[in-house]
C-alpha cells in the first residue's frame, strides 16, 4: 500500500495527525517546510520503520505515489500567517492545486483542512455549513481566509470535474501539546504568560467568543471524515461550547495557580466578535461528538507547556 502524505505534518495538529495514523499501522510521508513546525513534534517518529519526512514547500509540485493526502501546510495563528501574506496565499492556493493534481494522478481521496474562517466575522450564529460567511476580502486575514475559500473552491471543482475524491472539514480553534510557545494564538499565549508570571494580553474588551476543541477530539473527527465513503463536506469540526476570551484567561489563571495580571491591548482589524460550530453534520455523517471538556484539554496542555517551558 502507498503512503498517506501530510502536509504540515510537523506542525501542532499534523504531528498529532501522523502519530495516529502510524498508530493505525499506515505509512506516512510528513511534507514540511518547518515555516512554524517544530523538530521536537516529529522527534519520536524518526526512528519509525513506516516514517518518511520530506522538507518541502507545498507550493513547489509533488510527485510520488500516494494512497491518501491530508493538506495541513499553512501556518495558522493570524500573527504567523500575516508575516508573509502572499507566500500564505501561495501556501494554500498553489498547495491545494499540487495535492489535488497529486491524487488526481493516483486515485488518492484528500482531505482539506479547512476553517471556520472561512465564515469571517460572521452574521449568522452558530455557523452552519451552508453559510457563506462575511469575509474582508482586503484585509490583514485575507491572505487566509480567501486563500482557506479559494482552496476549497479547488477542492470542489477537481471533484466535479476531475472526479476526484475530495474531504474538506472546516476546523474550529483547536488546542492541545505540541503549539508553539511563540505561536501567537490566544491558548498558548496565555498559558505560556500565565507560567511566566506575566500579563495575559486580551485584546479588545476580551467579549468576543471562540470555542476550543481539544486536538485529540479533532484527530478523531479527521481520521472519520476519510474513513467514511458517503460525506465530501464540508463539515464543522469544533466543540461547540463557547467562551469568551476573558473567560478563557480566567480559566487559565484558575488551573495554573498563577496571579498573572490582565494587560488590555487593541483588537486586530476583523477580529472576529462570535464564533461556534453548529456540528450537527459531523454528529449525523461521522458519529462524531468532541468528548474532552475545556478544563480538561486546558489541564493537559498546561502541563505540556510546563514541561517544555522548564
Ligand atoms: P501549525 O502552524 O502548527 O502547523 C502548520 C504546519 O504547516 C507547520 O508545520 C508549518 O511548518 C507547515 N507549513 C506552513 N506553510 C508551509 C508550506 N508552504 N509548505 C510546507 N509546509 C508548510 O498550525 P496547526 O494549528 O497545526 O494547523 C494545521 C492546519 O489546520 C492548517 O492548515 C490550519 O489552517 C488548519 N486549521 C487549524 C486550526 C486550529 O485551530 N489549530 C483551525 C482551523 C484550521
Ligand atoms: N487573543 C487575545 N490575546 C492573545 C491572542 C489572541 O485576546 O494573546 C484573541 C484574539 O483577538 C481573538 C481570540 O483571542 O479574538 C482568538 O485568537 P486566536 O489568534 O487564537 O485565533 P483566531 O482569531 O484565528 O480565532
């Protein structure tokens, strides 16, 4: 059997990603260009016999035999995306075209990993996967959120015209071990600012909502979306409970034990003000249901950052 390819598999949820499939006895290739992954996620599958890495931009070509593709690459905490916005576009428009062309070839199914910024700052609560959602298509996010909406047009049209077999699932803010302590995005933040005794940094008046879903819930829902043989997508994957972000940091002043501060800074431009996965899709097509509460997920990946924080 051929390999499944994961781009990004040596960031935070591609290195999570590879790990179960390795589990589930399948050989993997992780495409990497280590933009925002880190050697020490993929350290432990050096070693492993069904192992490949392959440090490669997902936006020059691939070519070779693939028996599943998971499109991970792209960076996706806002500050790292919009270091470089073009190369971001590049990343997801150019890579969704070489994945697709690459399981064109060989008859591969491929995922997209695609988010629920594709819904923007949206006017329709919870989000649905028939909204069409409320994008700047001119602003900072732009870089990701069109390019994450041009990949799934990509997505759809070798389907309806290539008759490839597509997946995309549009992931909501997810969390766990193995983010970056410098990613940027606002569990790690905090986390790593409450260990370090320094001010978490809420921007704005901290009452915009996310929902956090735990990475091992998502892997789940990732891994069903493939498996199964009737759902193209696209299909919320997220946990539907919301908190604002305020309420985040004081659950994680709570579970660390830390008398950090609150330090207020201005909201990014189209920071988006709500957001929570309406997931009854993936309930009736996957089975799936996230089944790690926010204060447990917080736990382990407090104790994952004072492990590498130390
Ligand atoms: P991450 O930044 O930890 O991982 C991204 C990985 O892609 C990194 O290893 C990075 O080096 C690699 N990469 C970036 N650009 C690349 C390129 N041009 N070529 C090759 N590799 C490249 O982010 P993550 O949280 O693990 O997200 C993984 C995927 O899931 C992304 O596509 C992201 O958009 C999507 N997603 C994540 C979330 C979330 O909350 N974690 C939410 C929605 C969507
Ligand atoms: N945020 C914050 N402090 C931080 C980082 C982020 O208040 O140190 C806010 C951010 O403005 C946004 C929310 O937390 O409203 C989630 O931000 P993140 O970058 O994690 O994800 P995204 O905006 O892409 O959902």
């Amino acid at each position: 059997m051929n390999p499944i390819l994961v781009t990004g598999g040596a960031g935070f949820l591609g290195s999570h990603l590879c790990d179960r499939l390795l589990a589930d006895g399948h050989a993997v290739v992780c495409l990497d260009s280590f933009l925002t992954g880190q050697e020490a996620n993929i350290e432990a599958m050096h070693t492993h016999p069904r192992f490949a890495l392959l440090r490669q931009d997902v936006a020059q070509p691939v070519a070779f035999p693939v028996h599943q593709i998971f499109n991970l690459a792209c960076a996706a905490s806002p500050p790292q995306y919009q270091r470089d916005p073009i190369h971001t576009t590049q990343t997801l428009v150019l890579g969704a075209m070489n994945v697709l062309e690459l399981a064109q070839r060989h008859g591969a199914r491929v995922l997209q990993a695609s988010t629920s910024e594709v819904y923007g700052n949206p006017l329709v609560h919870p989000q649905h996967e028939g909204y069409w959602g409320h994008v700047n298509p001119i602003g900072p996010r732009a870089c990701y959120d069109e390019g994450k909406r041009c990949a799934e047009t990509l997505f759809f049209d070798y389907q309806r015209h290539r008759g490839v077999d597509v997946r995309v699932v549009r992931i909501f803010n997810t969390y766990g071990p193995r983010m970056r302590p410098d990613d940027g995005r606002v569990v790690s933040n905090f986390i790593v600012q409450a260990l370090r005794g320094e001010p978490l940094t809420l921007y704005g008046d901290g009452l915009q909502t996310r929902s956090f879903c735990y990475v091992d819930d998502l892997i789940e829902g990732m891994v069903r979306m493939v498996r199964q043989d009737h759902e193209a997508g696209p299909v919320n994957l997220g946990n539907p409970g919301e908190f604002t972000i305020r309420e985040l940091a004081e659950w994680v002043l709570r579970l660390t034990g830390s008398r950090s501060a609150l330090a207020w800074r201005p909201l990014p431009a189209d920071d988006p003000t709500q957001r929570r996965p309406d997931i009854a899709k993936a309930q009736s097509a996957l089975d799936w249901t996230p089944q790690v509460s926010l204060e447990d997920g917080l736990k382990e990946t407090i104790a994952y950052f004072r492990r590498v924080l130390r």
